[in-house]
C-alpha cells in the first residue's frame, strides 16, 4: 500500500516529517481509574518550528487536581515507527500497549487496556 494511503487508514502513526516546518502533532491518552475517581491526560508530540524553537514533549495533565506539566525535548529525541504507533521522546515510549514514563513529575509503566481508537473512514 503506498505510504501516504496507508497513514489516510492509520490515523494513530506519525503523519508528519521532522523536515517540515510549521507542524505539529499530538497523541492524546486519556486513562481513568475503573471507579472513574481519577483521569489524566498524557499528550507526547512534537512541535517544529524556527530552528530554535522545535522541540519533542510530554504533557500531563491531571483531571482531579487541574494541574499541567509540560516536559519539553530537544527534536533529536524523538522517534516514530513508521508502520505502527510506536513514539519514543527521551526515555519516555508510547504504543497501544502500554506507556513508559521517566518524567520528573512522573515514572512508571501504565499498562494499557479497553482502547477507543481513531475512527478510520474517510
């Protein structure tokens, strides 16, 4: 299947190129306790930009206390297979799976489970 029909079918990849300027993208994981007493929302992306300015990150944002954390990485840190969902930022790893956090503001394994995917049609 040629590439750019295979991404159109596959929302959940990497769609950009780190070549590119004025891009963003974001992968947003919203996890809730069974009891739904607990949310928060991990976001690793990329954003390119001025030179400067483009950096790789991992937002958390955490539904009960309202409270935000932005890590930014420099661009060289981030990794994206090409075929899967497969996002690597520093130490940090993203699949359908599970996630890997080496964070100041969080650490651990989050093994995932229930997923809601991307609607795929056009």
């Amino acid at each position: 299947m040629k590439r750019h029909f295979y991404k159109l079918y596959h929302p959940e990849i990497f769609q950009g190129d780190l070549r590119k300027k004025n891009y963003f993208e974001g992968w947003y994981y919203k996890i809730v306790t069974q009891d739904e007493s607990q949310a928060i929302a991990i976001i690793p992306g990329v954003s390119i930009g001025r030179e400067e300015d483009s950096h790789a990150f991992v937002q958390v944002l955490d539904g009960k206390t309202a409270q935000s954390f932005y890590h930014s990485f420099p661009i060289e840190q981030f990794q994206a297979d090409k075929s899967i969902l497969d996002i690597t930022i520093g130490e940090n790893r993203f699949n359908k799976e599970e996630i890997k956090l080496a964070l100041p503001s969080l650490t651990g394994i989050i093994k995932l489970n229930n997923l809601t995917p991307l609607s795929t049609s056009i």
